[in-house]
C-alpha cells in the first residue's frame, strides 16, 4: 500500500504593452511583455504499509486505511521564473507580413529532499539556475486574397518539474520547430482550411525510468515530424463539418540508455476525426439538429523502450440537440457502439469510457 500526499501553489504575473505604428509606408505591431510566476509543490511518498489480503471470490470490505509506513521519502520544490519578451508583426506589403521576436527565461529551481521520512533523517538541499533565449520568427505571403502561405522557426524553453531516482530535478526541455503550411478560405469564406508540415526536435524530454516509474529519466533527443490536414467550416445552411487527419512520426533519436528509433509515449502515427452536424433552418422543426463523428486513434507506444503496444480504435460519437432562441437542450452520445479501447498518460494504461449518455440543458442571458 502506498500513500502520496501532494501539494502545489502557483503565483504568476503577466502584463503585455501592444502598441501599433509606422516607418514609411511599413507597419508594425509592437508586443513587449513580462512574466514574473513562482510555484511551490511538495509531496511525500509512503510505502510499504501492512494491509490484511482480501478474497476476491467472498471480499470483506471495510479494513481501515494504514498509518504506519515502513519506507517513506519526499521532496519540495520551489520554482522562480522571470520572462521577458518582445515582438514586431510588420507588415511589408498589403500580402506580406513578417513576424519576428524572443523571450528571455531566467528560471531558479531549489529542491529539498527527504530521503527518510520515517526517522526524520537530514534533508538535502540542491538548487539550479537555467537562462535560455528563444526566437521566433513567421513569414507569411498571400498570392491571391483567399491563399495564404506561410514559414515558420520557434525555440522553445521549458522548465522540467519531473525528478530522478536522486532526487534531483531534470535538465529543462529545449526545442527547435520548423513549419511551412498553406490556409485557404473558400466557398466565400464559409469553409476554410490547413495543410501543414513540421519538424520538432527536443532535448531532454522527461521520460518514465523502466527500472523506477515513479521517477524520471530525461530521453536525449527526440523528434516529431509529420503533416496536419484541418477543415472547418459551413458547406451549406444548417450543415457544419470538422475534419482533420495527423501523420505524425515521433521517435528517439540519440539517447544513451532507449534505443535509437523507438516510437514516443502515446504518440500515434496516424489520425483523423470526422464530425459533422445538421440543423432544420426552417419550418415546425426549426432548430432541431443532429450530429455524429468518427475518430480514429492508431496504434501507439505504451512505454519506452518499446514492449507494449497499445491497439488502435475508431470510435463513434453522435448528438442530438434543439435550439430555440436563447436556450438550448441536448443528448450527446460518446461510443455510441460501446467499443473497447484503452487511453495512456505515459505512465498510466487504462480504460476508454463505455457508452456515455450526456443531457445537458443551457441558456443564455
């Protein structure tokens, strides 16, 4: 039996300053912002506790929940981040517009560890200090007034909260990401839609250890490259549709202890989703509406390295619903044909929800 009391606190600020004026006949939107957050999380981990064995053929509920801990250990963490950012969207020309900015992080991470709860044993204390800037810069040209085109390169800067078997915190998360795309906007401007592809690289990525899952390990480098097709919009009075689909292959690429080329956690090559809905425009029915989707998951990697698999699903959902003025009742459906099929968290492998009927009534003022 084990007990993980957990506590978190998060203070953050943020202010933002937009302003918007000319050089010539170049225009610019200026962002210049600042974040100031501290967050405080503390938790115990106790184990090993005596709990009386139950049959599962003739149980007997009831037995009380242990107090007595043979092994126990801890942490608290304090986290101060200070962000500092600017950025200019300028535009060049009517079709022609460039973005172009960074952020500064200054991140302090102190850590108090609790090795011996039980017999109150000296805590240890380390601390760390992170500074990191990160660009960003977005191009962004229309051919014709319903086309866009566009390119794009990020960093990225992410403090890690996951902590090793030693207790120290992980090594923050950086990332490089490279995207060009197309967005149209067509049937006059009632269904629009996005092609894209990407390339992602990340350092450091926080990762389940195989020989302790409640710990961390840090993956060296990973990478998450693939092609991302969206359509939104109304393709005919009362007629709405969502689609997308996600060709996505995210890897290992260079680690010393995962082997090179194993899939990420819960990451699936491939998926779509379809839904769409009706709603009478006219007559006695006016405002009664229906709606169904389909939605399909690939298969996907349970852990690293790889050893489980967990099967793909297409899963069927539907609605129906009526609007009449400023209220709105409905019945959503969620697997509506009561398949099996399992979800992940990186560390966690459970159920997908059965059959779910959801009424929901709701008004407006």
């Amino acid at each position: 039996f084990t007990r993980v009391p957990e506590d978190s606190q998060v203070y953050s600020l943020q202010t933002d300053l937009i302003g918007n004026f000319n050089t010539g006949s170049v225009k610019h939107q200026l962002l210049l912002g600042f974040e100031l957050s501290r967050s405080i999380s503390e938790y115990e981990f106790g184990i090993v506790a005596s709990f009386p064995s139950i049959d599962i053929f003739n149980p007997v509920y009831g037995s009380p929940i242990p107090t007595n801990f043979d092994e126990g250990f801890g942490a608290k963490t304090t986290t101060d981040n200070v962000g500092l950012y600017l950025q200019d969207q300028v535009t060049l020309l009517p079709n022609l517009k460039l973005l172009i900015g960074g952020r500064f992080d200054f991140v302090n991470s102190n850590v108090e560890n609790f090795p011996d709860l039980i017999n109150g044993s000296d805590s240890e204390t380390s601390n760390s200090y992170n500074e990191a800037f990160s660009p960003r810069v977005g191009l962004v040209y229309q051919p014709i007034e319903p086309i866009s085109l566009y390119t794009s390169y990020s960093r990225s800067f992410v403090p890690n909260s996951a902590r090793t078997a030693t207790g120290e915190l992980l090594e923050p998360t950086r990332g490089t990401q490279y995207e060009v795309g197309i967005k149209a906007e067509l049937l006059d401007d009632r269904l629009s839609t996005t092609l894209a592809a990407y390339e992602i690289t990340k350092t450091n990525v926080a990762t389940t250890n195989p020989n302790d899952t409640d710990f961390s390990i840090a993956a060296g480098e990973v990478k998450s490259r693939g092609i991302e097709l969206d359509i939104a919009g109304q393709l005919a009075p009362g007629w709405n549709i969502i689609a997308s689909y996600g060709l996505n292959d995210s890897f290992v690429s260079k680690d010393n202890s995962i082997p090179e080329g194993d899939r990420l956690v819960n990451a699936p090559r491939n998926s779509a989703s379809l839904w769409t809905t009706y709603e009478i425009q006219g007559g006695s029915l006016q405002g009664l509406g229906f709606g169904a989707g389909l939605f399909f998951v690939g298969d996907r990697a349970a852990e690293l390295p790889n050893t489980i698999t967990i099967p793909s699903y297409v899963r069927t959902d539907a609605t129906i619903f009526y609007r009449r003025d400023n209220w709105r009742t409905a019945l959503n459906f969620k697997n509506l044909f009561d398949i099996k099929y399992y979800d992940s968290q990186g560390f966690l492998l459970y159920p997908g929800a059965p059959l779910t009927v959801l009424g929901s009534v709701s008004v407006e003022f």
